[in-house]
C-alpha cells in the first residue's frame, strides 16, 4: 500500500465508508507483460489468432505478449502482429522440440536474424522433453538436454548463442533435476536470462524452488494450471511468501480453445492472488517489473 493509499484509507474508515474488497477493487493491467500466450495458426486448437490475441491484449492495457508455440519459431509472427497492432510489445522466440530439430543451434541462429528482432525467448524442450513424455508413459521421440550428468554438446552451442544476444533461455518442460544441473552451466556460459517454466508443473520440490531461487533465476507461475485445477492459488501464494515474488512472473498460458482470452485471465489471475493475500506491489514485480526485466524493456 503506498503511502496516498494509506490515507485514502484512513479517510474511509474514519466517514465509516466501507472498504473495497479484493474482489471489488478493479483490476489494472497496464504495464502487465504476458509472458506465455498461445495463438493461432497452430497444429493444436486456440481461441485467437496472434492478431486477435494482440488486439485484445492491447485494448486490455497490456504492454506486451510473447507468442509461444510448441512446433514453430514465433519470432517473424510477433513482427507481423506488431505492424497491425500499435501500442503493444509483441515478442516471440523458438522451443527447440522435435519439429525444429531438437537441440539445434541454427533455429536459434535463424530467429535471431529475422527482420524485426522480435524473437528474444529460447526455449528447451516442451512437449518432446525427455521429462514429459517419459512422465506422460508415451512411446514417442524425445528430445534429450541432458546425457551423462551433464548437458548435452549442442545445447552447451545454444546457450552460447542465447549469452552473446542476450536472450531468455527459458527452460520448457525439463524436470527439476534437470533444470538445477543446467542453470549454473548456462550462467558459466554467459546467459543473464533465465526463466523456469510453469515451474508447478513441471513437480519441483519447495526444497528445489529454493534453490532454483538461490541461483538468481525466475520461475513462472501461470495461470492455466489454477483455472485448470492442476495447483491451486494457495500453493503459489506460499511459495511467494516463502521464496519473495522477486523470484516469480505469472502468466496467463492461455489460448487453448475454449478458454477465455489471455487479459480475462490475467485479470482472473491477479484477482485471485490478491485474495490469498499477494500484496499489489508483489503482484506489480511478477506481472510487471520480472518480465520486463527479461525482456529488456527496463
């Protein structure tokens, strides 16, 4: 609460007027950086089209999205997105599954030299990690990031890459084992930029979060996996009051069809924490200053 707040509230209670509850107080997403937003065209079905989720995210006062998609590199839609929507930061970046070679520097290379510099977000393997698919009991393919106790030669060549343009090497869905073992050999690389997504989902320990933290990382909390009842918002308000919202963004991680538009679950999100008792200025460094910071824009 700042300090003009404070008094306003002061004011209130002493004229006995009655004060607005979490619920009630409107909720302001100007500044808010959505870090995880899906869209269409895609090979899995969305509600919105990256042109549609730009015009609705700009209308709702957000200063920026990024364009995640699991098969293709979304750095060359965010430009396209941003010459029809005026007045929103749209990035994207490149998850190194199967569909873009698995662990393959050149995709890197080639987001990176694309018109616009829009693509600023690698991530490792999502839906073709090692992690998931073994977890999900599948016989498909996946895509290793670590062999023999150590990271994998070609990705040791992708975080070089991400170190000398001073990208977001976000880390999919890798397990949490595997993140605590290629955090300090990418950050002996040079990488600055570190994001552990949808850190719940992938099952990491409160003894794992705490470290992940204690290595100066960010770890994402999203949203989908609350509206989904996978986690609930009393698991994440823990470990904010626990770990510091320093070392969280949240995100919507919407745009499957279906769902509401990735503002309304913001929105939602930012609702909810303020219920569990996540102050305003915590929720102003996950949901402003974090993703801001990675993304270079402050």
């Amino acid at each position: 609460m700042t300090r003009d707040t404070y008094f306003v509230s002061l004011l209130l209670f002493a004229v006995g007027a009655p004060l607005a509850t979490a619920q009630e107080r409107p909720v302001s997403l100007t500044g808010v950086i959505d870090f995880h937003a899906h869209a269409g065209p895609d090979s899995r079905p969305r509600s919105l089209n990256d042109i549609e989720a730009a015009r609705l995210a700009m209308q709702a006062g957000l200063r920026g999205i990024v364009l995640k998609n699991h098969f293709t590199m979304t750095a060359d839609r965010a430009e396209l997105a941003m010459a029809q929507v005026a007045g929103l930061e749209i990035f994207g970046g490149v998850a190194l599954n199967r569909a873009v070679g698995g662990i393959n520097p050149e995709a890197v290379r080639q987001m990176v030299a694309f018109d616009g510099g829009r693509g600023r977000v690698v991530w490792l393997p999502t839906f073709d990690s090692e992690f998931y698919v073994t977890r999900a009991a599948g016989a498909e393919s996946f895509v290793r990031v670590v062999q023999d106790g150590a990271p994998v030669p070609a990705l040791l060549e992708v975080f070089g890459l991400v170190a000398e343009r001073d990208l977001v090497l976000a880390m999919g869905h890798s397990s949490p084992e595997e993140v605590l073992l290629l955090i300090p050999a990418a950050k002996r690389m040079g990488v600055r930029h570190i994001l552990v997504t949808h850190v719940f989902g992938q099952d990491a320990t409160p003894d794992q979060m705490r470290r992940m933290a204690s290595l100066g990382v960010v770890m994402e909390l999203d949203w989908l996996a609350v509206y989904s009842g996978n986690v609930s918002i009393a698991d994440y308000a823990g470990a904010i009051r626990t770990l510091g919202a320093e070392h969280f963004l949240i995100s919507s991680d919407f745009g499957q069809a279906g769902n509401p538009d990735h503002a309304t679950g913001l929105t939602a999100f930012i609702r909810a924490l303020r219920e569990a008792g996540v102050s305003d200025a915590e929720i102003d460094l996950m949901a402003r200053l974090n993703p801001a910071r990675l993304l270079g824009l402050d």
